[in-house]
C-alpha cells in the first residue's frame, strides 16, 4: 500500500538538483515563452525562418540571461536582510532584560 505513492523524480545537473536551485524555474519559463513569442511574430512578420529562428534563440537567451541576473539580484538583497534581522533577534533575545537592553533602547529613541 505505501509502495503506490508516486516518487518525484528530480532533474540533476553537474551533482545539483535543478528545482532547488533559486530562480531557475521562473528564468527558463520567461527565456521559453518570450523566445517562442518573439520568435514567432519575428517569422509573422518577415515569413524568413532562419532569420526567426536565430532571432527567437537569441532572445530566449538574452531573456533567460536577464532574468536571471534580477531575479538573483533580488534573492541576494532579501538574503541579506533576512541575515541581519535574525542577528538582530540574536542580539535582542540576548540583550533582553539587561543594562544593555536599556541603553540600546534609550539611542533608538
């Protein structure tokens, strides 16, 4: 009966599984369906399609790439902030009923 569960199989590049990875998902999605659209009015609009279709690899990678970089970006930044607000609630939980729980208070005031 437990054996009937289906199991996940994941997508493991280079010893790393791909749907941990953050931004990875998001990245390739937008790379994907921007590159088919743009390829496509590309081939809509000129009917040539070698020429459409190096314009729709290109920008899926440049989509892909872009995304990528922001998104990244973004993780970083909330990264960050997620580390100093816990060494702060490090320090608090620390600090707290203590002379210096007191000062602290006193210069953010």
């Amino acid at each position: 009966m437990l054996n009937c569960l289906p199991t996940l199989t994941s997508f493991i590049i280079f010893g790393r599984d791909v749907a941990k990875i953050p931004c990875f998902r998001n990245s390739f999605l937008y790379g994907i369906s921007g590159g088919i659209g743009i390829g496509l009015l590309t081939f809509l609009g000129t009917s040539r399609t070698h020429l459409s279709t190096h314009v729709g690899f290109g920008s899926f990678f440049c989509g892909t790439i872009a995304y990528w970089m922001a998104c990244r970006y973004q993780w970083s930044a909330r990264r960050f902030e997620q580390q100093q607000l816990r060494e702060a609630m490090r320090r608090q939980a620390m600090y707290e009923g203590t002379e210096k729980e007191r000062e602290l208070d006193l210069k953010s005031a």
